[in-house]
C-alpha cells in the first residue's frame, strides 16, 4: 500500500490566498478610518468643485450632492482640511450660480442656506474632535470604550451561598455618561462596595465620574478598609477642581460573620433594614465632603446583618426631589424597603427606586445587599 506522504506546515508568513494578513488588515483599517489628510482633502475638494460646475450646466447634478461630500469630510479630516473643504463648498455653489445660464432656473435661498448650515456644522463637528484630540470617525469609540472598561470595575462579584446583591445605575435624562460611580471588589470573605457621587449630573460630570472611578477602583480592595476613603479625600484634593468635589459611602462586609463597617464622606445615610421589621439610618458615618478638607477624618459605624437583614446604599438623587425634603424623601424610601418581604428583594430595586425617585432629573444610583 503506498505510503502518503505527511503535510508540511505552512511555512512562516505563509497565508491562504485571497486573505489578507493582519498587517494588511491593520492598514486597510487605517485608511479607511484614518486615510491622508492632504489626499482626501484634495480629492473632496475636487468633488465639491465638479459638483458646482456640474449642477451650473445640467440638471442631473443637484447641488445637493454637495453635502455627501461634507459629511465624509467632518468624519475624517480634521480642522484645517474641514475649513478648506467648506471654503471649497462656497466657491462651488458660486459657481454654481454664477456660471448658470439663463435657460435653467437661478439657484433658491434655501439650497444656498442648506449648504452653507451643512458647512457650518461639518466645521463645529471637526472643531468637537480637535479639542479632544481624536481623529477618524472611530475616535469618539475611544471614549466609549474607556467609560465601558471603567464602569466594568462596577460589575458586582459573585456572593457565598445566602448572601445577595444588586446594583442599579440610572444617570440623569437617559444620558449614556453619569456623575454617579458604582464600585464594587471581593477579596476572599470581605465585600467592599464604594458609592460616589460627584458634584454635578448627567454629561457634565461625567468627566469627573470617569477619572474617579478608575482612580477609586485601584484603590477598593487594595487598601484597609478604614484608608479608603482617606486616600480618595487626597486624590480628589490633588486634582484641584474649581468648586468640584464629591460625596461618598464606602462599605464593608465580612460575609462570615455578617459584620458590615460603614464610612460616610457628606452622602446621605445607609439604611440598615432588620428582619424584626425595623430600620436603622446608619447617620454616624458622617464625615465632610471629599476634596474640601486636607486630612479629613471619616467616622466609621459598624454593624452586623443578621439573617433576613439588608443594607441599602444610595445617591442623593434617589431621596432628593425639587419638591420633596430630605428627609421625606429618606423616609420614603426606607417605608418601601421595609414593604418588602426578604422573598421579595430579587429584582424589586429598580421599582423600589422608581417609586420613590419617579423621572429621570437627576442621577440614581443603587446598592442592596442582603442575606437569607
């Protein structure tokens, strides 16, 4: 019987026809989301002029095709190239009006007026990504990525047997970005959970939210305790932030025993609900604001969860309404967790949230944690 001979291996830098290699693949990206400046402007600017003497001469070239071409513009060039382009788009629907015989109708004020608005906003959108520094039409996906890689430190671990926990995070009239941060580390049998909230809502601190919570969530978990809210009062100091600060609660439990040690820096109460049906406002652990006192002191209050006991923990947007005090706002808020049965805390956060915070003014942010 004869004998076949055994496959070789590919050799080094071997590739299936019709496959591109990962450089290849890499500068293809490139170019197509980062292509040459001075090409593409050049090429865009040969388009926009075509565009004008064409819709001077004939009727199947509206102007209007102008706009295309400013669109890819503001998603790829930057600021100078843009001004070119529309300084291009201009001059091409001069042309267009100037070299217009008198057989065909004169240009009207509104396609003048949209492709003038259309030029403006291709350079603020240009502008936008200058002053961040991005370039290409993927570079806002940095940002995006960045805020889903720091709101991941928020993802809640996985508890002993009897032990549960949910968060929620809701920030203020739907925005994707929230001034809240939600912090979450288990190290062996001890929960730490850290809520911040940075002065502000919404988009306009959520800036802030994002530099904090990469900065806090390297320090959860890897300090004691009791430091942790020490070390995040001076690195909120250092940022020197003009009337900027931020309050938080920091939490931690041993899941053994059940003993929790809560710190307070200017945020409102955790509330302790106890299985005899009473609650306790854990209003000891009340130290100032982060970022307004040089090193600040933050009382600690220690407890213990018992079986059937729960501790929530919440932002001032949960509890503070325009028409609502604090503290009705509190007590509201601590009748509706003792509403509910400890059957029924599965999945009742976001409704015990939105019944007592209805809307979506400001940021809302949650942490329940309670146990069998």
């Amino acid at each position: 019987m004869p004998r076949t001979a055994p496959r070789r291996p590919p050799a080094a830098g071997h590739r299936r026809p019709g496959r591109l290699s990962a450089a290849q693949r890499a500068t293809v990206r490139r170019l197509l989301t980062r292509p040459p400046q001075r090409a593409t402007t050049a090429l865009l600017v040969a388009a926009v002029l075509a565009v004008g003497l064409g819709s001077a001469s004939t009727s199947q070239v509206p102007l209007t095709a102008l706009v295309p071409a400013l669109l890819v513009g503001a998603l790829v060039l930057r600021l100078r190239p843009v001004l070119v382009l529309s300084a291009a788009t201009a001059a091409a629907v001069g042309l267009s009006g100037w070299l217009r015989p008198e057989s065909r109708p004169p240009l009207t004020v509104g396609i003048v007026l949209v492709m003038l608005v259309t030029a403006a906003m291709a350079v603020l959108f240009a502008r936008g990504r200058e002053q961040l520094g991005l370039t290409g039409y993927l570079g806002e996906a940095m940002l995006v990525d960045l805020r889903d890689q720091l709101l991941a430190q928020g993802r809640l671990p996985q508890l002993p047997g009897g032990w549960h926990v949910e968060g929620l995070l809701r920030p203020a009239h739907g925005d994707a970005f929230s001034g809240d941060v939600l912090l979450a580390s288990r190290t062996g049998d001890r929960l730490e959970v850290a809520l911040v909230d940075v002065s502000g809502k919404g988009q306009d601190a959520g800036g802030r939210a994002l530099l904090l919570s990469g900065a806090f969530g390297g320090l959860l978990g890897a300090l004691a305790p009791h430091d942790f809210l020490p070390a995040a009062n001076r690195y909120v100091l250092r940022q020197g932030w003009f009337e900027g600060f931020a309050t938080a609660v920091h939490v931690a439990v041993d899941l053994t025993s059940g003993k929790a040690v809560v710190s307070s820096a200017g945020h409102p109460p955790a509330v302790h609900a106890r299985a005899t049906g009473r609650a306790e406002l854990l209003d000891e652990a009340a130290g100032p604001l982060l970022g307004l006192v040089p090193e600040a002191e933050f009382p600690a209050v220690a407890t213990t969860l018992e079986h059937g006991d729960a501790l929530l923990v919440y932002s001032d947007g949960v509890v503070e309404q325009r028409d609502v005090d604090l503290g009705e706002g509190i007590g509201a808020l601590v009748r509706r967790l003792l509403a509910l049965r400890p059957d029924q805390r599965a999945g009742a956060l976001g409704a015990l949230v939105d019944d007592v915070a209805p809307g979506e003014a400001d940021d809302r942010t949650a942490l329940l944690l309670w146990r069998d």
